[in-house]
C-alpha cells in the first residue's frame, strides 16, 4: 500500500477531514492534499510529525516491514488492535476465538468426510 493511501485511511478511519489534520499539524491543507492525492510526499519532519499524529510508526506509513509480523494483514491488525479501548480489545479477541473455534468445526468436519 502506498503513502497517499495510507495516509487516506488512516484519516478515514479517524473521521477526521484532510483540512483538520493540515490544521492540527501547521501543514498547507494544500500541501497534505498533495500528499493524499500522491502528488508530494512529506519530508522527513512532517513524516515524524504524521506518524505521531496518528500513533503509528513511520515504518508503517512508509510501507516497511518490521520483520516482527508475516504479512501487512497482521500489521494492520495489530495496529488497528492498539488503538482500540481495553474493553474494545476484550470483545474483539473474543470475536476471534469464534472465528478460531468456527474454523477447528469446519476442519473437523471436511476431515469426516
């Protein structure tokens, strides 16, 4: 996934508007337009300053592996995981263990058959 679409869903995610976060963060709402669009990428500073912002690693918005997970689905996950609440966290890894136990039945059964 690219900068610019990174960059897009993470201020989707946060229902936040590209001039707010231009706002918050002193940037031109012409200049992070530019940066959405994939037009212009940030400089070094202004990436710091957008992985703060965001409470995510540069690595991330620049698409660099951590080697600390197999794929981006678990870099997303994981990501998506740290922001939610601890109550938010519970029910969501109680979700998965539905899916967990949902896929052990499925297994179960194709090995029946």
């Amino acid at each position: 996934m690219k900068f610019c679409e990174k960059l897009r869903s993470l201020i989707e995610e946060r229902n936040l508007t590209q001039k707010q976060v231009a706002k918050d963060l002193n940037i031109a709402p012409s200049t992070m337009g530019g940066y959405v669009q994939g037009i212009s990428e940030p400089d070094f500073e202004t990436l710091k300053r957008l992985a703060h912002y965001f409470d995510v690693s540069s690595d991330y918005l620049l698409n660099i592996p951590t080697n600390r997970s197999n794929n981006f689905m678990e870099d997303e996950l994981l990501r998506v995981f740290r922001s939610m609440t601890r109550e938010q966290q519970s029910l969501y890894i109680e979700q998965g263990k539905v899916f967990v136990r949902a896929n052990a039945v499925q297994k179960d059964k194709a090995k029946s058959s």
